[in-house]
C-alpha cells in the first residue's frame, strides 16, 4: 500500500473516531439531568378472609405521580 493511501486510511479512522465520541460526549451532556419522571410508591393494605374452599389474598398496585392520590386510589381498591 502506498505511503499516501495509509495516511489516508489512517486520517479517516481517526476522523471516525473522533466523531463518534463527540456524539457519545454530546449525549450524555444532553442527557445529564434527564429523569425518568416516574416516582415508585410501594404500600399495601392487608384484610384476611376465609372462604369456603380457599384462603384468598390480595395485592394492589397503582401508579401515580402524586403519593397521595396513589394511597387514596389503593384505600379505595381495598374497599371495593
């Protein structure tokens, strides 16, 4: 391979390179303070009950941005 192509071949790997990690740097600058936007509530409320032929359980599980109005929803599953 001639003296000129390899610089050749060389520049253009090192160009390549240089592009790819300015855009690797580029994103996580961008995306340094992003959050997720979700808030995970982990609560519960227990009521034990007998049937006839099982003993049966229950588990509820809402999502909601607003701690409160994610309680009031599972206080209100829990009554039903």
């Amino acid at each position: 391979m001639p003296e000129i192509d390899r610089k050749i071949v060389v520049a253009v790997i090192i160009s390549a390179a240089f592009i790819v990690c300015t855009l690797l740097v580029t994103n996580a600058f961008r995306n340094r303070n992003r959050t997720n936007d979700i808030i995970s509530v982990t609560g519960g409320t227990k009521q034990d009950f007998v049937s006839d032929l099982i003993d049966w359980s229950v588990d509820f599980t809402r999502r909601d941005k607003n701690l409160q109005t994610a309680f009031a929803a599972i206080r209100k599953d829990a009554a039903q």
